[in-house]
C-alpha cells in the first residue's frame, strides 16, 4: 500500500478560506480588548497582514483587495498616546482598565 505525499505549501483552494480567515480574526481582535477602539485597531490591523502574510503569492492581490475593503491599512502606524493616555488602550490612566497602571 503505498501513501500520497501531502504538499505541505499552501494551495489557493478551499484550503485558504479568505472570509473565515477574516472573521476569526476580527473575533480575535475584539476579545479582551473593551472599549478600546486603539487596542481593536491595533489587533486588528495585526490580524489582517498576518492573513496577508500567509496568503498564497497568486491570490495576493485579490486577498490585499478584500482586507482593504475590511478596513486594512498597510500603513497603519500605532497609537502614539499624549500625556495621561494609556499607551495600550489610549484611555485615561486614571479610568484604564488593562492593569498596567499605579
């Protein structure tokens, strides 16, 4: 009996399931982030050019196409917080939940 090697490079099929891709990370990003829109955004934006990453060169462009209209910016720069501002969450350190504060 002899067994078929299994291609271990990802193949453009069923296999790169775009749209799950993207609701598993959007659910991901949303958990533990609060009403942080500065921590969501961050995550977020993180998920997507993971999915970026890992998505097969010839649906690159099509994948880009979809993320953008998600909302992907592959320029996106953090959240530079001010004075008082939690770096993480961009809230009040005096109303910030995320623990980091004194």
């Amino acid at each position: 009996m002899q067994i078929a090697k299994q291609s271990t490079y990802a193949q453009p099929s069923a296999e790169f399931d775009l749209a799950n891709l993207i609701e598993n990370a959007e659910q991901e990003a949303a958990r533990g982030c609060g009403q942080s829109d500065v921590l969501y955004e961050a995550r977020v934006q993180g998920a997507y050019q993971s999915i970026l990453d890992r998505t097969p060169h010839e649906m690159r462009e099509e994948v880009e196409t979809t993320l953008r209209a998600r909302g992907f910016d592959p320029d996106f720069e953090p959240y530079e917080a001010d004075e008082g501002e939690c770096p993480l969450t961009g809230i009040d350190e005096n109303c910030c939940p995320c623990g980091r504060h004194p």
